[in-house]
C-alpha cells in the first residue's frame, strides 16, 4: 500500500477558525474521498428525486407504484448484499468499483427510455443490485488504500460528507414547485426525451 502523507487541515488552512480547520480532513486522500462521498450523496440523490417526479408526472406511474418499485429494490437489495461482499473479494474491488459505475452511467442513460411499471420495476431493481456491487467494491478499495491509522476519522468524515449530500439533496427536492411540467401529459413524452 501507498504511504500518504498525514498533514493536518489547520496546517493546509492556518487562517480558518480552529471550530472549522476541524470540519475539513485531515489528509490528501480523506479530503479526496470525503468530497467524492458528497458529489455522489449530492447528485445522485438529486437525479433519484427528479425521477420520482419524472415517473409520476411524465411517464404516468402512480406514486404507490413508484414507492413499491422502491421496495421491491431495498429488499432485492438486502438479500444481493452478502453476494456482492462475496463477489468483490473475488473479482477485486476496483474492477466491481469501475463496473459498477460503468454499468450505474448507462443505466442513467436509459431511464428517460422507460414508460411502464414493468420497465421501471426491472430498472430499479437492476440499478438497486449494480450499486450494491459498487459500494461493496468502493468500500473495500477506500479501507485498502487508506492507511490504517487513518481508516475511522476518514470514514467517519465520508459519511458525513454523505450525510450532507443528502441534506442539499433534501433541500432541492423541497425546493421544487408542487407541479412539475404541469402542461405534460404521460402521452407527450417524447416531447421531454
């Protein structure tokens, strides 16, 4: 494994406030990771939002069907995660990382395609497993390359950084209007793709 250099924030940052220096990590690579874990908390929870609002004011789902094809993944979920830890420890993390985020960004690309339950319920359920294969992976790949003097802080500032992604991903979704696109009908979708 790499050795890292284990420069302190406030060294990095010596004008901020003591309160603050403490809010950023400690290193290069808990830095990197903590910002990568906000990123993807931010946008991905942001893209899953608007898709809500895209299955059910676009494509003309019910919400019931959108909360059940939700389900149906969280539990599709739980029982692919144990086969997903077991995966990545043969194939290796980074290749389960960099598939999975490969196979997540083409997923993304087609589900403006979508325009029935039945293709939303395969899609959610098949992205659910895709990102349970890619946190395996990047869970294993981060503790293994961390140091281990450095692996508790440094998750412990990703999953607050995750944590605050979902918080900006909270306050957009409260920020959209009640109505989204109220002029288009689940029958002029292509209007939308």
């Amino acid at each position: 494994l790499h050795s890292f250099p284990t420069r302190r924030s406030s060294d990095l940052m010596p004008r901020l406030p003591r309160s603050v220096a403490r809010l950023v990590p400690p290193t290069p690579l808990s830095r990197r990771l903590a910002s990568q874990s906000l990123l993807f908390a931010t946008a991905q929870g942001t893209f899953l939002t608007g898709s809500a609002v895209f299955f059910t004011q676009v494509v003309g789902l019910r919400a019931a069907q959108v909360g059940l094809g939700l389900t149906v993944a969280g539990v599709v979920s739980f029982l692919v995660a144990y086969p997903a830890g077991r995966l990545t420890d043969v194939i290796g993390p980074q290749r389960i990382w960099g598939t999975s985020a490969l196979l997540s960004a083409l997923m993304f690309g087609v589900w403006p395609f979508i325009g029935s339950f039945g293709g939303y319920l395969a899609m959610v359920v098949c992205f659910e497993i895709v990102e349970n294969a890619g946190g395996a992976g990047f869970n294993a790949y981060s503790l293994g390359v961390m140091p281990e003097q450095e692996r508790v802080a440094t998750q412990a500032y990703m999953y607050s950084a995750l944590n605050v992604g979902f918080t900006v991903r909270l306050s957009n979704a409260r920020a959209m209007p009640p109505r989204i696109a109220p002029t288009v009908k689940p029958t002029d979708r292509k209007s939308v793709v």
